[in-house]
C-alpha cells in the first residue's frame, strides 16, 4: 500500500482518503479487543462501527480484523494501517512534551509511571518504534528486546530487567521440566523477548512449532487461555505463568536517548534510573 498526508486527519493510500473517524475505531477495536465496546466507547451503534470497517476493507482489498473467540483483532494489515497513522501523528504533533515510542511492554511501563512528567508514549513493536526513531519522530526510543540496539552497536540504558514465564490454559498438560516442552505448539509474538525462549528450546534439542504469529502479548495470552494446545512465553512483569525457562530469558527494559536538544529527556531517563526505580519495581519488574 502506498501511504500519503493528506491533512491533519486523514491519510490517502492508493489515491483513496481514510479519515480520522477509521483510525478512531482502529485504535480503539486494538484497545478493546471488542466491536461492541468500541462502538460504545465511541458512542456510535455498533452497525455504524462494522459497517465503516468493512467499507474499509472493501476499498483497501485487504481483511483488517479478524474473529478471535468472542472478539474482534486487527489483522496484520490492519495493524500496518494504524501504525502507519500513528507514525502521521506524531510527526505532525508539534509538542513540548516527551515523545516515546517503544514495544508494548516497555512502553506499558513507562506510561504507568509517566508522573512527573508530561510523555506521549506510543506503543508498537520494537521494530515499528525503532523506525519511528530513525525519522527523529519521538524523542526516546523503549526496547522490550535490546537486540536491535546490540545488532547496531547502539548505546542503551537499561532501566529494568524482565524475564518470560509459560502461558497455558488450565486444563492443559502439567509442564514439571524442560523435556515437557517436546512437541509443543506456541504462539508467536513478533518483534517481542520471546526469541530468547525460543533459543533456549534450541539449546534444549527441543522440537516445537509455531502455530500463530500475533502482534501483542495481550493477543497472545487470549489466544492461549481459549485453547488447550496452544502455549506462548510472555513477559513475567505482566503475566504470570510457570517460571521453567526464568533464568533462560532474562534481559533487560531498556531505553535510548533519541532527541539530544531536550533537557527534558536526560531529566525523564535520569528519573527512571533513580526515583524511578521503586515505581518500576512496584510494576513488577526487577530492579537494575
């Protein structure tokens, strides 16, 4: 698809122009999960609100939302669609405010601690939020994974260390040790930590398979809890699972300083090193 600005609230893709009232209901459906709440979050029947996605879909000749369970999820396309917007908006908004973007779980964190500081945090994928910073978008880049950073020889600051914990439903198979692992099928979460999971299922001679490819932990976790052969490793600072690969995962929450002409940026990350510390513990993170 080619993107173009079109406006303040609108973007043209293949000479065709999406207003603000799509990205609307797209950022709100990623939020919720749900048509219904969205459309009730919108105040607008929830008629209305399939019937302007699906005239979306028409237009773009791609699916952006898919059924999951009870639920509504952006599909791929529909994930590229709102990033896409979401990138429109921050180069356009002219603030003084701290502008972050990062991976969903090192954003998540930083946005529960966000006070004193006034901070626009946009959550993504790494890979998306290290695009972002390329084109001098946001002024810190968050990492869920510093692989990008250790790839580029790029300095980071780690502010945090995290570890991954086995997702499964209740009625699924007990996993007691590493052998338990054989044959499993996961779900995948792209641009997350989980590299490290698998990695260390390779280290284990450990035969897996990857099932689904998802864009958030949050997707991953519904997708595991609605079935009995689906399993996924997820951050442990927001999910709570077993622990049999902790020492195999852990990494570090980290940041990078993309804007060097805001005081405001060295002030924010010298907080999140000091003061910020127990905010970040009481998240469920592990200290530095």
């Amino acid at each position: 698809m080619k993107f173009q600005s079109e406006g303040l609230i609108s973007l043209k893709i293949n000479d065709d122009i999406y207003d603000y009232k799509l990205y609307q209901s797209l950022e709100s459906l990623a939020r919720t999960k749900s048509q219904r709440r969205s459309a009730k979050e919108l105040n607008i029947s929830h008629t209305v609100f399939n019937r302007r996605l699906l005239k979306a879909e028409q237009k773009l000749g791609l699916k952006i939302t898919q059924k999951v369970g009870n639920g509504t999820l952006l599909t791929e396309a529909g994930t590229d669609l709102l990033n896409e917007y979401r990138k429109y908006i921050i180069q356009i908004k002219k603030t003084s405010n701290i502008n972050i973007a990062g991976g969903h779980i090192s954003s998540g964190l930083l946005e529960s601690i966000r006070q004193p500081f006034n901070i626009n945090v946009y959550s993504s994928s790494d890979k998306d939020a290290f695009e972002l910073a390329k084109r001098g978008a946001v002024d810190i880049l968050t990492l869920d994974d510093p692989l990008i950073a250790y790839e580029l020889n790029i300095d980071f600051t780690p502010i945090a260390y995290d570890y991954l914990v086995l997702i499964s439903n209740p009625n699924s198979k007990e996993i007691k040790s590493i052998n338990d692992l054989e044959d499993l099928e996961f779900v995948n979460v792209e641009g997350s930590a989980q590299r490290l999971a698998w990695n260390s299922l390779e280290h284990y001679d450990i035969n897996y398979s990857l099932k689904h490819t998802v864009n958030s932990q949050f997707d991953a976790f519904k997708l595991v809890k609605n079935s009995e052969n689906l399993y996924s490793f997820l951050n442990a600072s927001y999910f709570k699972g077993n622990e049999i690969l902790k020492f195999d995962t852990r990494h570090v929450i980290s940041v990078i300083k993309v804007n060097e002409d805001k005081p405001e940026v060295d002030e924010f990350i010298e907080f999140l090193l000091n003061d910020g510390q127990e905010l970040i513990e009481k998240q469920g993170f592990t200290l530095i």
